[in-house]
C-alpha cells in the first residue's frame, strides 16, 4: 500500500514527505537534481542533469523522456503544496549531440490558489547558448503545505555511463506483453508521487519507448528524432498494471505523429494519461 501525503497529520507531513521523496525513483535514478527541495545546493543553483547513453536514441539523438523529467512541468515544487501535473508540452529543438549535461532555467506564469502555469529552457551547462529544448505545462493543487520546509537528504543512485547500460524503460520495470503493448508494473513507492499516483517519470518512460517503435515502424527505419512531445494526465494512476496502446500516422511531409494512451488495468482500464510524439527521420 502506498502512503497518500494528503492523509498525515500536519505535524507528520514534512516527515513524510522525506520518507517518499527519497524513495521516489525518476530523479533519483537520473541523476537529476532538484536545488530547492534536497540539501547540498546553492539557493541559486539551477537544476541540472546528465545526459547518458540510456538517454537516447539509437543514432544519439535525445529521447523525449528524460527531457521532460530533467525538466517536470510544471514547476510547482512540494515545499509550496500538494502538486499533481494536468498537461506538460517539450519542444526538442537540438537532438543534444556531444552534451554531457543539462541545466534549467525556470519562468513562473502563474501559481493561484488551484491552479499553477510556468514555462522552462533546457541548455547545454557547457553552453548556455545552445538551447536544447523548451516546454510548458499546467498543474492543480491538490492541497497545502504546513511552513518549515528543510532541505532533506536525497542522494542520487549511483549509475555508471556505458554503451551497453540498461535502457531506461527496463530499469523502471516496462515489459511488452503478448499483446505487443508495453506495461508498467502495479503501482509501487519506487514509481509514485508524494499523494499516492504513478509519477510523471514512469509515464514519460513507457510513452517514450513505445513511440519510438512506433515511428521506427512507420519510418522504417530507427534514424528518427523527437521534436515535440505532448502529456496530459487525466485522472491519477492508482493500482496497475498501466498498459500503453499507442497509434502511429503519418504525414505527407514525412514528419511521423505517435498517439499513446495509458490504462490502469486495475482500475477497470481506465484512462489515465494521453499524449503524442511528433518524430522526423534524420
């Protein structure tokens, strides 16, 4: 059973917090850091992440997923309520060739009372000149947080960077079924959200794999590349499995559109998350 951070007392919440924080796997797992929530960084420090070999495609180009989790729309942290994202947006504009690592630059729309707006710019750390993607999203407030918020200890797992490494979806547990449809395992403390959810990182991973085949099939080729990248979560995945059904369509001027959709098995296959890749072959 998953813990929901909405069911603690206030005077528990900031502990446990810490408890699933720490235990959640998509940050940590890539290496990406989070300045304003975990302890070790400058107040200013930007967010940044590396780009491995796990991390793209199969001519070296970015994937759509650890940009969009590098960079989580939108960015309405958990020291200032309870967030859950409704739509995030990722425009690739450089496949990131010869970058080691990513930094981001934050803008805040709006943060209401419900409802909160920002927009991001993912660069090169080396060279904050080259722009590698932008994106924006939208995100509800599923509730408020007690004051004093502190820092929390969250080292990052240790993963060495090799051609031959693991590819993300099969450390985040994704196995294609007999159907020929990909599925992430039954919701877990490793894959959830502070208020009991399957977290955005799983579902950009099972997403992205299975786009990527899709528009290898559709190109007939796998020398594609991502330039746009769209998620909007419907409703919370609660139980699983969560099985992604994806359709490819093509266009005349080449460019090669994936519609994905993710089910939650245990929930009577309920729709959980849409979204569509936007691939050209290079």
């Amino acid at each position: 059973m998953v813990k929901d951070i909405r069911e603690v007392t206030p005077d528990q919440h900031w502990e446990a917090f810490e408890e699933l924080w720490t235990g959640l796997m998509s940050y940590r797992y890539l290496n990406k850091t989070t300045p304003s929530l975990d302890t070790g960084f400058a107040n200013d420090e930007l967010e940044s992440m590396p780009l491995r070999h796990d991390m793209r495609n199969a001519h070296g180009g970015i994937m759509a997923a650890p940009l969009a989790i590098g960079c989580p729309e939108p960015s309405w942290n958990d020291d200032q309520v309870v967030p859950a994202p409704v739509v995030s947006f990722t425009q690739i504009l450089d496949d990131a060739r010869g970058v080691d690592r990513i930094e981001v630059y934050r803008e805040v729309i709006n943060f209401g009372r419900q409802m909160g707006f920002t927009r991001s710019k993912v660069v090169d750390a080396a060279d904050h000149s080259r722009i590698i993607s932008t994106s924006a999203g939208m995100g509800v407030s599923l509730g408020d947080v007690p004051d004093g918020y502190e820092a929390v200890e969250n080292p990052l797992i240790p993963v060495e960077d090799s051609p031959d490494m693991p590819r993300l979806h099969e450390v985040f547990g994704v196995e294609k079924g007999t159907d020929g449809w990909y599925r992430l395992p039954e919701l877990s403390k490793e894959f959830s959200a502070p208020h009991a959810a399957l977290h955005l990182g799983p579902i950009h991973i099972v997403f992205d794999i299975t786009a990527h085949e899709l528009a290898e099939q559709a190109a007939d080729t796998d020398r594609i590349q991502v330039e746009n990248w769209y998620v909007m979560f419907v409703k919370p995945g609660l139980i699983g499995p969560f099985r992604c059904e994806a359709e490819a369509i093509t266009a005349r001027s080449g460019r090669i559109n994936v519609n994905l959709t993710l089910f939650d098995e245990g929930r009577d296959d309920r729709t959980i998350t849409t979204g569509s890749g936007v691939f050209r072959v290079v």
